[in-house]
C-alpha cells in the first residue's frame, strides 16, 4: 500500500492524494489551485491513464476541478461521489470548461494585438467535461460497497457543501488489512440548511484538512442575520446596491436563507420590498439541486420549514438571471438592491460586471461573505486595496467594504478536534493533517 501527497498539503486548494493497493492507482480528489500558489504540487505518480478510479470528497472546484483534465490526459476510470456530488458535478465542471475556454479566447485576444502568435491553450475544453462526467457513479451516505477487489469504502456526510463527505476506505493487500480515512473539508457546526458533520470512530489512519487548524473564528457563531440587516439598511439609505461576490454552490444558498428572514421577519420594514438578484447560471442550477436532495442534506430545521409548507431559500422579490441579457439589465437599474453573484474570490464570471459597476461607487458596499485566497482580487480588496484592475482597467475602490466573519463552511481549531475525537476508540491510529 502507498500514500501518496500530490495537492493542497502545504497550501488550501488544489486538494489530491494518490493511493495504490495492489495494483489498483486510486485518487483522492483531483482539485484545481485557486488564487496564489507558493508551493509547487509533485507530479502525478502515474499516468492518468494508468487511474482506474477516483473518489470525490465534495464538489467545490478546488477538489474537483482538474477532473476534466484527468480526462484529457488519458483517464477513462469510475469517479465515485455521493448523489449530491454527482449532481453538482455535472453544472460545476460545465460551468469551470466555460470558464477555462472563455478566458483562454480573451488572453488570446490580447496576446494578438501585442503582436505575440503563439496561442495560448484551455488547460480542458468543454468536451472533456462532458466525457468525464459520464465517468461519475453516484453513492448512497452510509453504506459499505466494494469499489474493486481489496478495497471497500463508505461515504459519510461531513457537513461542509451539500453532498460532502469524509470517507472510509478498508484496503487489503494479502493478509494485511488497514482502514484510512479522509475527512474532505469538515463543515462547521449549526451551519443553515446544511447537518453537522457526522464522527467516524475507527481508523488506523487519519489524513484530514487543517485549513482553519491554526485559528478560531471570530464572532460568537450566532446567526449573522442582524448584522446583515444592518448592512442592507446602511446602503440602502445612501442610495448604494449590495454587491456579495459569492460561491455559487454552498454560500448563495446560505445567503438566501438569511435574506429569506430578514425578509419573513420583516427586519427592514422601510425596505421591505428590496430586490435581490442572484446573477450566476451556475447558482441558479446549484440551488435547484439544493431542493431536489433535501430530504437526504437538509437539517432538522430547514425540513421543519419545509413540512410548513416554506421553501428555506425562496421569497418574494428573489430575481434569479440566467441570460446575458438580464445580468445586464441589473446593470442599469438605479433602484438599490442585492447582487449575489460568482465567483467567490471575484477572479471569474459575472461578479467582475458588478465591481466594475460599483466598486468606484461611495454610496456601494461590496460584502464578502466567504474565504479570499492570497492573490485573489477578493483578498486584494478585502486587505484595503486603493484600485484594482478588472478587464485589464484600473477601478478605484471607493465602495464601502465589509465582511461578515461569523460565516464559515469550515470548522475550526476547536470544530476539527471535536470531529477528531470520534476516534478515540481507536487505538494505535496515526492522524496526518494537511492544510
């Protein structure tokens, strides 16, 4: 048996582990590196065709993203990932070839008119998403399958992103048996909609993410609702939009169900009937996923709205923009209101529209909600950046700038302990942490 480190084991993104058993080459993710990278990723142990099978831990790019790429380079084996990974997979990869094929045409572009031919060429095309994704096989929570001769695994929900897990692995090479967990990014606690992650209690090895290893989160955890509220209000009465650079799959759920009860609780009764607009395809997608595994993801508290007959991310004034068309015509609305838009760390898609449109705007809030990568233009802002360029222009940041700290999808220093101590049972095990 080998274990093998290739990503995200001295940084947070680009998340991949190699093991082989017998002769069997397994992956443990096959993330894509976002924002600045310090460190150098090894080279891939193997060939990609040499893969037979890949188990996915949760959907966010960053452990899912260079899949395609596999592809590309000659895998043609099963990815295994629960039913909810399996699902936001399929939007996910669509929706990162787009991106990897837009933004090459564009660098291309500007390559010409410097002078320079040499063409520049998308790390995936659309196309190897598609192959790839007919490669997922999806796979219940809590039961025990057999993956390929000595090697069994269970899918247990960590409570991180909608369909995420940690995973149990049972490999068997002759005589000798071992049981390696992987705890995929372990969610926080009493997060909306979302469970808590779930204890494994036996093990003879732990390797586990560490992001926030280091660190407790600010705030006391309390549901960030009146902090929000007054946000929206102090914008609204200098006239200004909302901007929230959002991950379309995880956070914008999250945010809706908080706008969805200032809204129900009628928390801003002079601005009751302000508009919020999710302009992001791909969030739009997410959240219809989200519905459609309720049943298996939600919490208690969100099928007790549900069993009311309220959906928890829903409510009136909610406009969600799908074309081009409509992402612009936000554009040239004056009225103050809610842009939820992707990407996250503001370095892809539509939310690069929105700053550009408000960022230089005194009477504007840009409002993040989620993790900003070193050298991510979200980071940059969020550290008092003066101007910032986007499509290549200088765009003076005049906007208000704010961040709610108490919203996190990971656990802490003290989330990630606690999740460890279901292994107290286990004796002998060895825990290996990467960030």
């Amino acid at each position: 048996m080998v274990l093998q480190f290739v990503g995200a084991d001295h940084e947070v993104t680009g998340s991949c582990h190699y093991l082989q058993v017998g002769n069997k080459s397994i992956l443990i993710d096959c993330g894509m590196r976002q924002g600045g990278m310090k460190f150098e990723n090894v080279p891939m142990p193997v060939p990609a065709s040499k893969i037979d099978f890949v188990i996915v831990t949760h959907a966010h790019i960053d452990h899912t993203g260079m899949l395609p790429k596999l592809y590309k380079d000659g895998f043609r084996g099963q990815v295994a990932a629960t039913e909810a990974t399996a699902s936001l997979c399929d939007i996910m990869l669509h929706d990162s070839a787009h991106i990897q094929t837009m933004e090459t045409e564009w660098r291309n572009k500007k390559e010409k008119r410097i002078g320079n031919e040499e063409p520049y060429e998308a790390i995936y095309t659309m196309e190897d998403a598609m192959n790839l994704i007919r490669l997922i096989a999806p796979y219940e929570y809590g039961k025990i399958y057999t993956l390929c001769e000595g090697v069994r695994f269970r899918f247990t929900d960590i409570g991180h992103l909608l369909g995420s897990a940690s995973v149990e692995l049972w490999l068997t090479e002759g005589r000798t048996e071992k049981k390696i967990v992987f705890s995929g990014d372990i969610g926080n606690k009493d997060q909306p909609l979302l469970k808590d992650p779930a204890f494994t209690d036996t093990a003879d090895y732990v390797v586990m993410e560490s992001t926030y290893g280091d660190r407790l989160h600010e705030g006391d955890w309390a549901p960030p609702v009146e902090e929000l509220a007054d946000i929206l209000r102090d914008t609204f009465s200098r006239g200004g939009n909302v901007v929230i650079p959002s991950f379309a799959v995880g956070r914008t759920q999250v945010m809706l169900y908080y706008l969805r009860h200032i809204k129900q609780n009628n928390m801003l009764p002079e601005y009751k009937n302000f508009p919020v607009y999710v302009d992001s395809p791909l969030a739009v997608e997410a959240t219809e996923i989200f519905v459609e595994n309720e049943k298996e993801c939600y919490d208690e508290e969100a099928l007790d709205l549900i069993r009311k007959g309220i959906n928890p991310i829903t409510f009136p004034g909610l406009r969600l923009t799908i074309s081009t068309e409509e992402s612009k015509a936000i554009l040239e609305d004056d009225d103050p209101k809610v842009i939820i838009s992707a990407s996250g760390m503001c370095d892809a898609g539509r939310i690069k529209h929105h700053l550009k449109h408000n960022l230089w705007r005194p009477d504007s809030t840009i409002l993040f909600v989620g993790y900003q990568s070193a050298g991510s233009p979200g980071r940059r802002i969020l550290d008092g950046a003066e101007e910032i360029k986007i499509f290549g222009e200088p765009v003076a940041v005049k906007a208000k700038i704010e961040s709610l700290k108490t919203l996190s999808g990971h656990a802490d220093k003290n989330g990630l302990l606690e999740w460890l101590e279901g292994f107290i049972r286990s004796y002998g095990g060895a825990v290996i942490a990467v960030p």
